[in-house]
C-alpha cells in the first residue's frame, strides 16, 4: 500500500509508522524509527565473524518482547505492584523452506520478588498477550504462540 502525503497528514482511523532503511554496505543496513532513533541490522555472512547489528528477524523477538513488557510493567505500576526484576525470554522456531518464518513462538515471562502477588502478575500478562499488545497480535497471525510464567 502506497500512502500518498495528502492522505498520511488526514486524520485517519489508523497509525501510520514510517521507517526509512539505508544501506551502509556489504549486507550492513541501518534504519530509523518514528522516535527518531536508529538500529543497525545485518546477517551471518559465510566466512566472516564479524557482525555490526541486529538480525532482523530476531528483531521481532525483541519486538515481541518489548512490546509486551511495556504493558505488564505499565499494568503492574496501575496496580501498586513493586517488582526486583522482571525480563521476557522469547524463542522463535523457523521454518525450513524459505521464506523462512516464525512458526511457533515461545514467550517466557520471569518475575523477581512479586511476593504473593502472583495473580496480579498473572493478570497483567494475561491483559498484554489478550488485549494490549499490537505485536503480539501480529505474530498471531502466522504463528503458535506459548506462554508460561515464572517466579524467583
């Protein structure tokens, strides 16, 4: 879908996000994002070690992650729940044949010192993964998507 300037500087039912990706060489690219920051993206090339970014792909595990932990954190605040520590561990399977995608995702939740607050916290996962969360929703469009939860 091509947007034209006239129809983005409307008022529309929709967000639109822009991103603009600039080859740097080799196969090493940066890209910008609406809040104005960059992220360097590249890829394994056969016979070399070096790498200067991101793999795309697992981009969108962070993504994934990011965007959910955003809202638990947000939701667990609303809440008066104080947390040690909390970190979201993703695992992403791909395909064989390419394109190669994410088929089945796994979403491991961590929390740290949620003393008997367990519900709470289940609660505030629950809310991202069912409502909140744009991306996951994206994901669940072409993959399985598991859950679990834990506490330390």
């Amino acid at each position: 879908m091509v947007f034209l300037k006239e129809q983005v500087t409307k008022k529309t039912p929709y967000m639109i996000n822009r991103v603009s990706t600039q080859w740097k060489g080799g196969l090493t690219f940066e890209s910008d994002n609406p809040s104005g920051k960059t992220v360097v993206m590249d890829t394994e090339v056969e016979g070399s070690t070096q790498r200067f970014g991101l793999s795309p792909k697992a981009m969108m595990l962070s993504a994934l992650a990011g965007c959910s932990a955003l809202d638990v954190i947000s939701i667990l605040e609303k809440m008066k729940i104080e947390l040690k520590d909390f970190r979201i561990d993703v695992e992403g399977e791909l395909t064989e044949e390419h394109p190669k995608y994410y088929h089945a995702v796994v979403v491991n939740y961590h929390f740290y010192g949620a003393d008997n607050q367990n519900e709470k916290c289940e609660r505030a996962v629950k809310l991202s993964v069912e409502k909140y969360c744009g991306v996951m929703e994206m994901f669940r469009q072409f993959a399985k998507i598991s859950v679990n939860t834990f506490y330390h």
